[in-house]
C-alpha cells in the first residue's frame, strides 16, 4: 500500500509541475487518474490517455442512451451510435490486450495486479483466466479505478474554488501534514479536515449518482411490496440532498462531517454504495483522493473557478461535469 502512495504522490508532482495560469479540471484529473491506474493496476505507463478517456466516456454514452430508451436497434446494425460504440471497444479491446500479452511474455511475475491475475489458479481445479476473462477483468479495473474518482475530483475542487475560505483552512492542514520525507499512509490520518471537504464533495455530486439491485426475494420497502426478481433503482444524488435528512443541504458545508450525529442513518450517506455490494475499491479511492487533493493544496495557494456561474452535471452512467471545470490556479 505503501508503494501506491509513492506512486500516486509521484504521478500528481509530476502534473502540478506544469500547473499555472488557467487549467482545464475535468481532462487533468481524467488524465492523472489514468496515469494512476496504469502504474499501480497494470505496472505501466498509459500513453494516449486522452484517446482512452474519450472511449470510456463513448462507452458509457451509448449505455445510457440505450438504458433510456424503450426499444434499441441491435448493436449489429451500423448505425453512427452503434459505429461508436464499436470504435470506441476496439480502441479499449486493443489497448488491454496489448498489456496482456506483455506480462505474458515477462518471464518473473510483476507486482501489479494484472500480472497477479495471469498467474493466478483456481486451488481446486488449477483452472487459470483466459485472455477474454483477463481483459474484462482490466477493463473493469481501469474504468472503475479512473473514471469515477476523476469526476469525484473535479467535483470536489469544483466546490473548494468556490469557497476561499475552506481552501485557506484545507490548505494549512495540507501544509503542516507531512515534511520533505512525506507523504506516507501515516501522515493520511491528519487529514480531518481535508477527508471532512471530501466527504462533502461526494455528498452533493457523487460520481455512482444511481444503481440498481436486484431483489432476489419477496420484499417490502415501506409500503411497496418488491417481488423477487424486480430491479431496485437507488439514487445517492437524490439521498444526499434530502431537507429531512441533510440540513440546508444544497450548501457546502464540510463541517457538517467532522462531527456527525450518531443517529444518523447508514444510509444517509452513501457514495460508494453499501452493504455485500459495497465498493471494494473504496479505500484506494479515498487514499488517492485525499493525496491528490492535499497535493494540491500544498502546491497551490490560489484556486478559483473561472466561471462559476457555469453549473451542471452530465448524467451519465456515472456522474460528470457539465464543462472542464476551468481552474485558476497561483
């Protein structure tokens, strides 16, 4: 864990080096989280970020159209949404396999992930993944360890540029966390504060805005009866900004998560879902955002939204940004 520290404080250096004037948000996180998945996920440098964000982001168009609407054109027939889709599977497809058939050619095994899961077996049957199995797998990874937590970044430093005041206290705690040795997954726990602006940030634009789950028996949810079989839909977004829950809560107010009520409920909060079905990359996605974020503070003195009176989401299968978030940044 140690390492992805290293690793994640290196990746964000390395971007903030070319950080002044004005800079676009949404691509520079999308670009950094990328980076990120491909050191600790896949043991490489990811190249062509850009052209692999866009085909994430077509992927993930094309479901949500298709899960609006009633009746959908089956994915062979060429239409210019469905040629989409295909451009943007091959460009994922062709990029996956290619870090496939280098680790299989390595003749150790690597410390990252993917090279676990080629040399993995099944204790019982000795049964290894294939090559299709192993880049569903990647693919999985790299989408759920990129997308998500770059639009959980922008949304956060969306809100921070527009409040000075929490930005000035955010950054002395950043400042006074760690010294020329830092940071190390000790120095994490005094980020109160900063974990309190996080937290705060996924409150009012969490990136899984609404899931579903399945009821695989008879149930009851207040007054409905739910049959087995039926698809639950659930919204964060629409929890998290309930007057009967939430107090005053369009507005951002981190202090609201330093001391939390005891009686609230579990579910009042829930940005990586919960429960068997919870997020299992919950806590690498608060480390990195809380290294990422405090990084930047440290770096960072000034940070203003350009337009601020810009504001809107895209929602999509995750939840996006409406622009690219201008920043400015001193």
């Amino acid at each position: 864990v140690e390492r992805f520290v290293d690793d994640i404080a290196g990746l964000t250096t390395e971007m903030l080096e070319h950080w002044q004037g004005v800079v676009p948000g949404a691509p520079e996180m999308t670009r950094l989280t990328l980076q990120i998945a491909g050191r600790c996920f896949f043991g490489t440098h990811l190249d062509g970020t850009d052209e692999i964000g866009q085909a994430f982001v077509d992927v993930m168009q094309v479901n949500q159209n298709r899960f609006r609407r009633a009746i959908n054109p089956p994915l062979w027939l060429p239409t210019s949404e469905n040629r989409l889709f295909a451009r943007a599977l091959r460009r994922l497809d062709s990029f996956i396999e290619g870090l496939i058939r280098e680790r299989r050619q390595q003749s150790e095994t690597g410390t990252d992930l993917l090279s676990m899961l080629i040399a993995s077996r099944d204790e019982e049957t000795n049964f290894s993944l294939g090559d299709a199995q192993l880049r569903d797998e990647a693919i999985t990874l790299l989408g759920a360890g990129h997308e998500t937590t770059a639009n959980a970044l922008v949304f956060i430093l969306d809100q921070l540029a527009r409040h000075p005041e929490v930005w000035s206290q955010l950054r002395e705690e950043a400042l006074a966390a760690w010294d020329e040795n830092g940071p190390t997954m000790a120095d994490l726990e005094k980020l109160t504060f900063t974990t309190a602006c996080i937290n705060e940030g996924l409150r009012l634009n969490p990136p899984a805005w609404v899931f579903g789950r399945l009821a695989i028996e008879d149930d009851t949810l207040g007054e409905c009866r739910v049959p087995a079989g039926t698809l639950v839909m659930m919204s964060p977004f629409v929890t998290h900004r309930r007057a009967d829950i939430w107090e005053d809560p369009l507005s951002f107010r981190p202090e609201r998560f330093l001391d939390a009520p005891a009686d609230r409920h579990p579910f009042a909060f829930y940005p990586f879902s919960g429960g068997a079905r919870a997020c299992i990359g919950k806590y690498f996605a608060m480390m990195e955002i809380q290294l990422i974020i405090a990084l930047i503070a440290r770096h960072c003195e000034q940070l203003e939204r350009v337009n601020p009176e810009v504001v809107g989401w895209k929602p999509l299968l995750t939840l996006r940004p409406i622009d690219e978030v201008p920043l400015r940044v001193g």
